[in-house]
C-alpha cells in the first residue's frame, strides 16, 4: 500500500507532515492547528489513507488528505 499525503506525494515512515487544516482531535481537549509539524510519522498499515503522529504529546491518527509532506 502507498500512502499520499494531499499533494500526491509518496509518505514513508519517519517523514515530516504538516497539517493544512485546523483539526479536532476526538478524545482530547484540543485542536491540532494548521501548519503544525508532525515529526517521524507512522504508516496505518492496513489503511492507505492514515498516518499517526504526535501532536502536542498525544499519538493521534491523521487523515492523508489534511497532510503535505515537508
């Protein structure tokens, strides 16, 4: 499976994303801003369109569409 980030380009785990949309994070109290960086990301393995990452120290799944690739 390749996993794309908004912009069509190929994500690899350890990459750099940053969010292009202000996001709500379910189960947390706060939202994840656009242009927050989303150092060495991980890959959902059996889903091509999710990431996990870390914001603000909570592990947190990221839809591909709300990432572009530093």
């Amino acid at each position: 499976m390749i996993h794309r980030d908004s912009q069509g380009q190929v994500l690899q785990r350890g990459d750099t994303v940053i969010l292009i949309k202000d996001l709500t994070v379910k189960g947390a109290n706060f939202t994840a801003k656009r242009g927050t960086a989303v150092r060495k990301i991980s890959l959902v393995p059996d889903n091509p369109g999710q990431i996990e990452g870390r914001v603000e120290d909570q592990k947190i799944v990221i839809l591909t569409e709300y990432v572009r690739k530093v």
